[in-house]
C-alpha cells in the first residue's frame, strides 16, 4: 500500500534531524510528512500528542521562519496535496492501523 511507503521514509525522516540542525529540510520530504501527521491526527486525534511530538523531532528545533518559507514553496504545496489526495483515497481500516503504527514510534 502507498502509506506505507511513505511510512517508512517517515521512519527514516525521524532520523533525520541532522537536517534541520544543516539549517534545510527537503520541502518534499516535509510536505508529505506533514499531510501525514495532519491527515493520522485527524483519523486517529486520541494520538495527536504523538504525532506533534513526530513532527518537532523531525524540524530538530529548526527556526520556524525558514519552516514558513519552505511550507510557502511550490515543492511543498504540491507534495502535501499530493499525499492528501492519495491518503484520502486510501482505505480508512489501513490508514488507521498505520497511524497507530506510527503513533507507536
């Protein structure tokens, strides 16, 4: 299933805060993982507070002025519609397990 594609880059983008710390965070990589917290938190709000938590180690404490930009670029519009889109479309039984799943890290 396409989420859990993109569940393992996540997993791989939680290692990831060395990025943040260069001072640049791919706006891809951030708009999908983004419509993925967004999207699980909606799905599955008793976790909400995991997926925040996710979301801050992922930026590791980046400015948010130079997130702003990037969520303001083209790149990062397009993935997280993109990924929206295909979650939306996904089965909700998979997706919920999978947000579970994520919730669990």
């Amino acid at each position: 299933m396409k989420i859990r594609l993109l569940l393992c880059a996540l997993g791989v983008a939680a290692l990831m805060p060395c990025a943040a710390e260069a001072g640049t965070i791919d706006a891809q990589l951030l708009g999908a993982v983004t419509a993925v917290l967004r999207f699980c938190s909606n799905v599955d709000p008793h976790d909400d507070p995991r997926f925040d938590r996710l979301a801050k180690r992922f930026l590791g404490g980046l400015p948010e002025d130079k997130v702003e930009a990037i969520r303001d670029s083209a790149p990062y519009r397009m993935a997280y519609r993109t990924w929206g889109t295909v979650l939306a479309e996904s089965p909700a039984s998979d997706v919920l397990n999978d947000c579970k799943a994520l919730a669990s890290n």
